[in-house]
C-alpha cells in the first residue's frame, strides 16, 4: 500500500503552528520564573530548622513530584472552579506548571544548598547577617550558579510539557497539529513537522543555556 505525502495542508496552517510553539514558549517562561520562586522558599524550607516549615516543604515536594501532571493540570481546570476559583484555560495550564516545577526546582537547590560548605553557612552570620540575609546574599547566589545545568535541564523538560496545554483547548503547538490531523487526516504529514519544531526549539534552547552556563556556571 503506497502513501502520497502531502505537506502542503500542514504549510497552510504554518503560521498557527509557529504562534503555538511561541505561545509554549511564553508559557515555559512564565511557568519556570514562577516556580523558581515558589522553589526558592521551599528548597530553604527543607533544609530549615523549623520542623513544621520543613514538613510543609516536604509535603508538597512529595504530592507534586509523585502526581503526574496531566492530574495537576486537570485538576485546576476543572476541580477548581467548584471551589470558587475560576481560571481561563491559559491561567490554569501556567498555574499548573508553576506548581509542579517549583517541586522540583526546590529539589535541585536543596541539593546544591546541603552540598555547600559548612564555612559558607557560617561565614554571613560571623559578621553579624541574619540567618534570612545570609541566604539570600550569599547562599543563593552559589547554589542558583552551581545549579545552573540541573535548572537548564528542568527548562527544557518543562517547555516539552508545555505540550499538554492541548488537553484543555490552549492554542498552542500541540492543539493546532491536532486540529490539522482532525481537519485533513494529514497524520504523518502533521506531527512530522510538529516534532521537528519541537526538536529544533529544545537544541536551541539547550545552546542558548550552555552558553549562559559557560559564563555564570561555578567551574568545580
């Protein structure tokens, strides 16, 4: 049985397929800043003496890393709103996302924090830093440089993500591909193209973030 390509539906519908990948993108952006944030907080959480802080951060790494994230991001979408929050398909998916890379965000700076020196926890309080200011002047700016590859590796795990943002009707790459294989039946033709971009986005992206390594990374 012979097959006759035809990628001409799917150059038909290019520019969509490109406003969707830039709209992963945007959303991986967003979603990372807000999650680091959110792992920021929690990674000193899990190493703080506060046992209740400590349990909290625990918990929360626990939940989110052990549910998949179809779950999470069904979950706000539709569960949500019978709460009384209501969130747009957009809000929901980058809400979603922030949620569960701040889980693992907070997992990588914890482990770069507890692989710090015990002379560099103490050496902001020697000249009479807070606890609090000592992390933030001197501990975090160490850990987010000696992390900077595992944070690299999480940006591009969490743009291929951004993928699932289909499965509640955000207009992005995936969505778009799916509605050309729907429309025309174009499969091979459609998720071809649609693999490429996403293939060709995440080198790039991985180029650009070595570059950024090579220059903020702390050499060991």
């Amino acid at each position: 049985m012979s097959y006759t390509f035809d990628f001409s539906v799917v150059w038909r519908e290019f520019d969509n397929l490109l406003r969707g990948l830039a709209l992963d993108l945007l959303m991986a952006i967003a979603s990372i800043m807000m999650g680091a944030v959110i792992g920021v907080f929690v990674a000193f959480a899990l190493v703080s003496k506060d046992r209740y802080k400590k349990r909290f951060a625990a918990i929360y790494v626990t939940l989110i890393r052990n549910t998949p994230i179809l779950i999470i991001i069904l979950f706000i979408y539709f569960a949500l709103p019978d709460l009384g929050i209501v969130l747009n398909q957009y809000q929901s998916f980058i809400l979603a996302l922030t949620v569960y890379s701040g889980a693992y965000i907070a997992e990588v700076l914890r482990g770069g924090i507890l692989a710090l020196p015990k002379g560099i926890h103490e050496s902001g309080l020697a000249i009479g830093m807070t606890q609090s200011l000592t992390n933030r002047i001197i501990i975090l700016p160490i850990v987010i440089r000696s992390t900077l590859a595992s944070m690299s590796n999480n940006f591009i795990s969490l743009f291929k993500d951004t993928s699932l943002a289909a499965t509640i009707a955000v207009p992005e790459l995936t969505f778009y591909t799916r509605q050309i294989n729907v429309e025309t039946f174009r499969v091979i033709e459609a998720w071809s193209v649609t693999s490429v971009l996403y293939v060709a986005t995440c080198l790039l992206i991985a180029v650009l973030l070595r570059r950024v390594e090579r220059r903020y990374a702390i050499i060991r």
